[in-house]
C-alpha cells in the first residue's frame, strides 16, 4: 500500500512537471510568433510597397523642393484626419463621433499646420466617390461634405481664425447632426479627451512631430503598424496626381486588405477612405 502510495505521489509529480513544462514552452512561443495580425499588417504594408507608382522626379532641384513640400503637406493633412478618425474609434466612438474628431483634427492642422495656410482653398468638387454604396466611401465623402460647407459658411476658418477649439468642436456637431449623423453628440469626458488630443496635435504640428505618435500615445488598443501601413498609402498615393489615378490605387489597397482574415478592416478602410478624400478636398492657390 505504502509502494502504491509513492509510485502514484511520484506519477503526479513527473505529469505535474511535464505539464508546466508544456504550458511554459507554449508561452513562451506565443510571446515570441507575431500574432496573424501583426503578421499580416506586414503583407498589408509589403503590398503597398511593391505596387508603389514609380515616377520619375523632376531633375530641377528648386521643383523638386517644391512637390516634396507639397506631397508633405498633404500627407501630413491625410494622417491627421485618417488618424482622428482611427483614433475616436479606438476609444470607443461611433462611427458620427469618430467622423466628429476626424473633422476636428483636419480642420485643426488645417489652421494651425504651418504659415503656408493661407495659400490653400476648399476643393469645391469635394466628392470623392460619385456612388458611395460602401459605408467607408460614405464616411470619406461626408468628412470633405462636412468641411466644404463649414467653410462656405464660416470662410474664416481656413485663414486661421482664432476661433476656439470648443466653439468649433460646436460648429462640427451642429453640422454633422444637419447630415444626419444624431450620434455626434458626445459626453464631458469624451470632449475632454477630444480636448488633449487637440492639444498633442497642435504641440506636435509646431514641432513637426510625427502625428502617428499623438494618435497612438496612451492606446492601449492602437496597433502602430496600422499607421505605419498608413504612411505607406499616403506616400504610394501622392505620387499620383490624378484623381482617377488615386482611386483605382485606392481600390487595390481596399481588394488587399479584404483578402486578409486577421486584420481590422472596416477600420483599416475607413482610415485609408478618410485619408484619401482628404488629400483631394484642399487645392493650392497658385
């Protein structure tokens, strides 16, 4: 009996072992292997990069300086609005009150981006998509409906007015609410919220900081890789300058992204329709 005993006490402890053994070594290769997501975000970022448009630069150096500049600013716009709009979603947002801080921030680096603000207009043709039956295309056209007819109707703004960040987050609801968007409102502690990232991207705009880190900073649930692939589509898609160009670009990029199962995409595609509308509402006064 007493044999028996130590024979099972000894059996226990050899599973016991082997157990623990397993789930450390099982562990261990979880925290190692990238997740299906991350690892296809890389594909994602790849994919953009091998059908990035090749185009020739301009062998003047003074015109060169000038597209540079340019694509910049317009790429710099395309983040803000693509990343206040991932952003409002991250905390939790509907899809209104993400379209909310997506108009904030756009019209936010619009007035407070550079010096240079006063050479840029509102696109008068700010409809992207002719037929939007997607709702991520819908988002696009309505963030460029939205800020076309905030400007009409405000046409200070795009001077830089010094209208304060409370009186335009009220003028944005208001209109949001006017195109049927009745889930705009938004709580105190959501406007507090929106009222730091204001501040971030006005601190990170003067200092020309990289605007990712102010739409991923204290995100627990932001994946910095989603912006990277961000980065990627702006300087794939401002290489071209035809409209027509940029959204059938566009429409391989959203075909990609459907083709992945571990990926985040009607977030991913509201991001890159945001940006993308974006990029064609401002225009350049020569």
């Amino acid at each position: 009996m007493k044999n028996l005993l130590v024979k099972t006490l000894f059996t226990v402890m050899i599973v016991g072992l082997t157990i623990s053994s397993c789930s450390q070594s099982e562990m261990e290769e979880q925290i190692l292997k990238p997740s299906v997501e991350e690892a296809q975000m890389k594909e994602l970022i790849q994919y953009v990069k091998n059908i990035k448009p090749y185009v020739l630069a301009p062998l003047d150096g003074q015109t060169r300086g000038f597209w540079s500049s340019l694509r910049g600013w317009f790429k710099k716009i395309g983040k803000a609005d693509a990343g206040g709009y991932r952003w409002g979603r991250d905390n939790g947002m509907s899809v209104g009150r993400g379209l909310r801080v997506a108009v904030t921030t756009s019209l936010v680096t619009a007035i407070n981006g550079d010096d240079t603000r006063t050479s840029w207009m509102i696109n008068g043709e700010w409809k992207v998509y002719p037929t939007s039956l997607r709702q991520y295309k819908e988002l696009g056209n309505n963030h460029n409906k939205a800020i076309y007819e905030l400007c009409r109707e405000n046409p200070t703004l795009r001077y830089g007015s010094n209208i304060s960040d409370s009186a335009l987050s009220s003028l944005i609801e208001t209109k949001l609410k006017q195109m049927g968007y009745s889930d705009a409102g938004i709580s105190s502690l959501e406007w507090g919220n929106i009222l730091i990232l204001i501040r971030n991207l006005k601190n990170a705009l003067n200092s020309s900081s990289d605007l990712n880190n102010v739409f991923v900073t204290g995100m627990s649930g932001a994946s910095t890789s989603d912006y990277q692939f961000l980065d990627e589509y702006l300087d794939s898609v401002l290489l071209l300058e035809n409209r027509e160009e940029m959204i059938a670009f566009t429409e391989q990029i959203y075909t990609k992204i459907d083709s992945l199962s571990g990926v985040k995409k009607k977030l991913l595609k509201g991001m890159v329709a945001t940006a993308l509308c974006s990029i064609n509402l401002w225009i350049p006064v020569q």
